[in-house]
C-alpha cells in the first residue's frame, strides 16, 4: 500500500497536513508554478506545495500520506454543462453503452440484463453511445431488442435523433396505431399503421423525453444512494466539480431535494454548481420571477450553491440539434418574450446560460441583448453564456465578446461528428465549434460533455476530442488549426468551468489555500500517444481534501458508499462507463470461456479439434 515513506514529526503537530501526496508529477494550472513533487491539504484546502523533503515537516501523528508512484496529479477537473442532478436520479436503472466496443456485445449485455429486470420495470439505454464506437458500425435493430428481451420493455435513445423500443416497451408507453405524433417528432409506423418501434426527433428531442418519463422512477431512498453511485462513478474519472445545466424534465425544487439533502449531511462527493430551467412553455417568466424573488445566484456553499438560470430561458427561442434532420427555423416574433425573460434577470443580479446550437440562433439573441446594452443592462456583470454554439460565426465571437458573454463547449461532434459532416459539410464540420478562434479573442471558454443523454460522462473522450479532433470512431473532423494543446485543454476542463461560477480565485488550479481538489492519473494526459486518452482515469480523486474515489494500489482508502439499489440495477452488474481496461478484460473472458467451452464440445465429440480450414473462426463460438 504505497501510503507510508516520511516519518510523522510530532513537534510540529499543530501545523500538519491533513492529507500529504508525494513523489507525484504535479500540474498545477498555475502559470506561476506549473509544477511541483507534492501538495499538503489542510482543512480541505491546499497548504503547501513543493518537493517531498519540502514538504516534510507538515507530516504528524494524523496525517494521511499518499504515495503517488510518480504518477501524474492534476486539479480536479469541472465540467462545465452537465446533467448531473438529472443523471444521478436515474443512473442505477441505466444500462450503459459507453465504450463498448460492439455491438455483439451491447446486445449480450441487454439481453443479461433482461433476465433480472423484474416485471413492470424497463431496461433503458440512455446515451453515451453512438454506432461509430461499434466494430460492426452500426445500430441495433428493433428485431435485435425483439430478441434480447421479448417481453422485457427496452428504450434505446440514440443521441438527441432517435430512440428504439421493442415491442414490450411500444406497449408500455402505451403507443397505437391512433397515437398523434407530437409536435416536432414523429412516430415510425409499419404497413399496418401500427408503431413500429422507433421514434425520431423531427427535430425536437422532446418525443424521446416524453417517452422516457413514461419509465418507472426510483423511490426516495434509491434516488439518493443513485446519485451517490453517481458522483462517484464521475469521481473515478478525476471530476471533483461541475456545472449541473439543468435540463427539460427537471422541476425544481422537487428534482433537486435529493442533492441538497445530500449536502446537508455532507455527503457529496463533487461539488455541484446549479441552474434552474423553467418547465412550462407559456410559464417561463412567472417561474424566473418566482425564482428571483425568493433565491439568488450564490446561494449555498462550497459543495453546492445555485447559479443562475437556464440552459433554456424561454421554450420558443431553444434551437434542437438534431443533426440528421434539417435545422429548425425559430418562430418569427420570439423575441419580445426572451426580451422580458433576460431583461428580468439582468436587473435582478442573476447571470443565464443559453442553448444554442447555430449561428442563426446566436445573430437573434445577440440582438435582444443589444438592445438591452443600448439600457445599460449589457455588460452588467452578471455572468452568462452561450452552449454548444457549434456553427458560431466570427462576427458573432465579436459581439459575444462585446457584451462580456462566455462560451462552454461539449464534445457533442465526438458522438453527432458524422452526421453533422454528411447535412452541412466537411468544411463547416472543421469548425464545429470554433473553440481556437474563441481563445484567439479572449473569450472565457470552458469545456465539458452535455451527458448523460447526448455524450458519455467520460471527460477523457471529451479531452481527447479537443486535442484531436477526432470521433469516437476516429473520424477526423477539425484540421491542426482548430486544435488546442493538452495544457490549454486541462484548463478549460478546469479554471474554466469555475470561471463560469465565479469560483476562478479558488478552483481550478492548485495553489495555497485553494481548494484541495486533485486526482491521481492512471496514464499522464501531457505525454501519452493520442489513442490513450479516453482510456485515462483516476486511481485516486480527492476532493476538498477527502478522498473519494480510489482503485488500483489505493483501493480500500476512499469514503464507503452504501450498496447499489435496487439489487437488479444494470450499474450492480455492468457498473457504469466500460473503460477500455474494463473492455480488455471481458473481452479476455470471453475468448476464454470460448475456448473453454470449444474444449468440452471436442471432447464430447461434438466439434473437430481442428475446424475445417473454409469456417470462419468467428462462428465457431
């Protein structure tokens, strides 16, 4: 267990370190001292840093010294745009699919879990996966889930186009051959009128929300040890932060009870940065007023505190991004609400975020505020933010940059790459979005995912996208120039989300009396070949000075988490994220029970010990 190796100093007992991480390759964020030998962590923030004999004399009887085998240590990272509230209320019913690298065996996985799901409950496959990752490159079929489950309900969301559903889960959602199609999606139908398992987002995502919320929920008691699964699972891969951007189907404060309860008994593992998202069209600026008049950014503390308002702040001026069908026009006249639904806030002291996918959407936007620039409402100081922004012109940095606006960037194209290329082009796809251009004025950027409904949770694959500007199925979309370094690519998982927070003076980097957020690498992000990144995690996530996470040589040192509930839930068996390690092994296994049961087939006379030279040895098994 590498946690011994300095001797305690007792003389100086009153001064010592909490939490001691030695004989590590520190990156430290800070461009006054990028680098160091190890960090102290007093009081749940960082005291000291420096070389190990520098350091020596803040070890005493009650210091937990960590032996970091020279691997690489980094501040915790933030993501700046992710569902976390949401995912952590549903991720112990969710079957993974990210990085799993077939399809033959994301069907052997649904069709496991088909045997244990008790009647009444559904398997669903909720993002963090596209046909791109699977060697076969391809979706499954409704006749595949058909199969898997027979009676068993499956919802299979793919990204924000569409959602698959076998015939048991047609039948619980309760659709017919006289179901309307909603507004902005559309239900697929066989020659016989009736559906037939598939559902598109033409172009609007909220067929697929409606639809999944016709899904059993957990209770009170298993909504909190999911969250808690939750963090820590975005724990294991060095996260100690994030930007929770809310999101349709998230009331508040009914949606949110559970991690505010969590962090009344301080039991977060991750500190949570909130925005509230108004539900109702027609309801928006009756809830943004509410909202003021009784909340304000800033309120909580360290661990969770509230942000401000969006990703949407009004239904009529949201844009989908549903890349397989053309881009939506806006409705002429939006305008004048979302002029009252800013004006509203910007007076009111509470900063926004907006999703915003094209460029189109940006121009209108940008001229609501404008006009209220013209007030003197523009720049107030409030801090607000476009989303996403992939087709983001020029001019519009400008004028974002103009009106002291920000920009968080996903690694949506990781997952959407292809299907964006093939509607608008290789050309545009190689600015989508302009994330170098955005530096290049100065603008603040953070960086983050948009999980758990679009792209994984994995902020590696998120990282690698930027430094490379590859898919996850390794299509190239983003020439050298609009790529960023690792070092720059860190601080915008980094400094920027806590500069999207007003956290820029305590978060994000590792300095005296900073927060004590940092992870243990399993592989150094600044040096390994390109293909490694998305298989990084942390072997050990510290969080304000707590450890919270550790695997590897450290297992059995982080905090308990209780049991996941219930005991049929996908994350019992599968766990969450397939890292590519956790990949490997199953891949190992199942050539070896292969191999296995082709032996007992030979001897019992079943199958040739030598197969015949014209089979394909892929169908042996």
């Amino acid at each position: 267990m590498p946690v011994a190796g300095l001797v305690p100093a007792a003389r100086q007992e009153h001064v010592q370190a909490d939490l001691l991480v030695r004989n590590a390759k520190v990156f430290t964020g800070d461009p006054g001292r990028p680098g160091a030998r190890a960090v102290a962590i007093r009081d749940g923030r960082v005291a000291a840093l420096g070389d190990d004999h520098d350091l020596a004399h803040l070890v005493g009887p009650g210091t937990r010294v960590v032996d970091a085998l020279g691997r690489r240590v980094i501040p915790g990272l933030n993501d700046s745009h992710l569902h976390v509230i949401r995912g952590g209320l549903n991720y112990v019913l969710e079957l993974r699919w990210d990085g799993v690298r077939s399809l033959r065996h994301a069907l052997a996985m649904l069709r496991e879990q088909a045997g244990r799901t008790p009647r009444g409950q559904w398997i669903r496959v909720v993002g963090g996966w596209t046909a791109e990752q699977f060697a076969e490159r391809r979706m499954p079929t409704v006749a595949e889930l058909n199969a898997a489950a027979p009676d068993t309900p499956v919802f299979v969301l793919h990204l924000y186009q569409s959602a698959l559903m076998n015939r048991a889960a047609v039948r619980a959602a309760g659709f017919t051959r006289d179901t309307p199609d909603p507004r902005g999606g559309h239900i697929v139908r066989g020659r016989d009128g009736e559906p037939n398992g598939v559902l598109l987002a033409a172009p609007s995502a909220l067929i697929l929300y409606s639809t999944l919320a016709k899904a059993p929920t957990l209770d009170e008691a298993d909504k909190r040890t999911s969250t808690r699964h939750f963090l820590r699972e975005l724990n294991r891969f060095g996260l100690t932060s994030a930007v929770d951007a809310a999101g349709g189907f998230q009331n508040f404060p009914d949606d949110y009870a559970t991690v505010v309860d969590l962090a009344g008994s301080g039991e977060l593992s991750l500190r949570i940065a909130y925005h509230l998202f108004p539900q109702t069209a027609g309801q928006e600026l009756a809830d943004l007023k509410r909202w003021t008049e009784t909340v304000k950014p800033g309120d909580g503390d360290e661990w969770l505190r509230l942000n401000g308002a969006g990703e949407n702040l009004t239904w009529s001026a949201a844009d989908f991004e549903n890349f397989s069908e053309p881009r939506p026009e806006l409705a002429e006249g939006y305008e004048a609400e979302f002029e009252n639904a800013v004006r509203l806030l910007m007076e009111n002291g509470w900063g926004f975020r907006l999703h915003a996918t094209y460029d189109e959407t940006i121009r209108r936007d940008l001229a609501v505020f404008e006009r209220l620039a013209a007030e003197g409402l523009f720049p107030g100081g409030n801090r607000w933010l476009f989303d996403h922004a992939e087709t983001v012109s020029a001019d519009s940095l400008d004028r974002i940059a103009a009106l002291g606006g920000a920009l968080s960037v996903q690694n949506r194209m990781s997952f959407q790459g292809t299907a964006f290329r093939d509607r608008y082009g290789a050309e545009a796809a190689a600015h989508a979005p302009p994330v170098r251009a955005m530096l290049d004025r100065g603008l603040t950027v953070a960086a983050g995912t948009d999980a758990t409904r679009v792209s994984s949770y994995n902020p590696w694959v998120a990282l690698h996208w930027l430094v490379t500007g590859r898919t996850v199925g390794g299509t190239a979309l983003h020439p050298a120039g609009n790529l960023i370094g690792r070092e720059t690519a860190l601080d915008l998982y980094t400094r920027g989300g806590a500069r999207l927070t007003g956290e820029q003076d305590v978060k994000g980097s590792l300095r005296e009396g900073w927060y004590g957020d940092l992870a243990i690498l399993s592989d150094d992000f600044l040096t390994v070949p390109e293909d490694v990144i998305p298989e990084i995690e942390s072997v050990l996530t510290v969080v304000g000075g707590r450890i919270v996470y550790a695997s590897a040589e450290y297992e059995g040192l982080d905090e308990a988490v209780p049991p996941v509930s219930p005991e049929w839930s996908p994350v019992a068996h599968f766990g969450g994220c397939q890292s590519g390690a956790r990949q490997a092994s199953l891949v190992a296994e199942a050539v070896a029970e292969s191999e296995q049961h082709r032996r007992w087939r030979v001897a019992r006379g079943s199958t040739p010990e030598t197969p015949p030279p014209f089979l394909d040895p892929c169908f042996e098994h």
